[in-house]
C-alpha cells in the first residue's frame, strides 16, 4: 500500500520546483518548498539538499489585501470635521 502511495504522490503530488532559500536556524539547515511546505535538510559543505525532513499539509498564503478606501469620502469627511 506504500508503494501505492509513494508512487500516485510522484505522478500527481508537488515536484518541489520552487525551493526557498536556505535557512539555518537554531543549528538546523533547511530549504522549504514554496509549493507544499516541505523541509528538506541541507549540507553547506556540499552545497547540496539532502532529505525530506517534514512535510506540511498546508502552505502559509500571503496576507490578505489591505482595504481600500474611497478617496472622495474620506476626504469630504475630514472637510466637514
């Protein structure tokens, strides 16, 4: 069943394209994909990714939009105050 599962996550699961930079924090060296969330380890001696360390189900998105405001209502607004 695992080898059913490894192989439809290859065929139709995240090919991890879109790597970040790399990050070492608290003594770990990493490379998330931008598209699933995985972490994977990386050697900066050999400047290579190594392993798939954790994968996440979901991906953090941008913020929402900042609301936009009607220009022409603020300021007859700040006019009459």
């Amino acid at each position: 069943m695992r080898l059913l599962v490894g192989v439809l996550d290859f065929i139709f699961g995240c090919h991890h394209g879109e790597m970040s930079r790399v990050f070492t924090i608290e003594g770990r060296t990493y490379r998330v994909c931008c598209g699933c969330g995985a972490e994977f380890d990386y050697s900066l001696q050999s400047m290579t990714t190594r392993r798939i360390t954790k994968r996440t189900r979901h991906v953090v998105n941008a913020p929402a939009p900042l609301p936009v405001y009607n220009s022409t209502k603020e300021s007859a607004a700040g006019a009459a105050v």
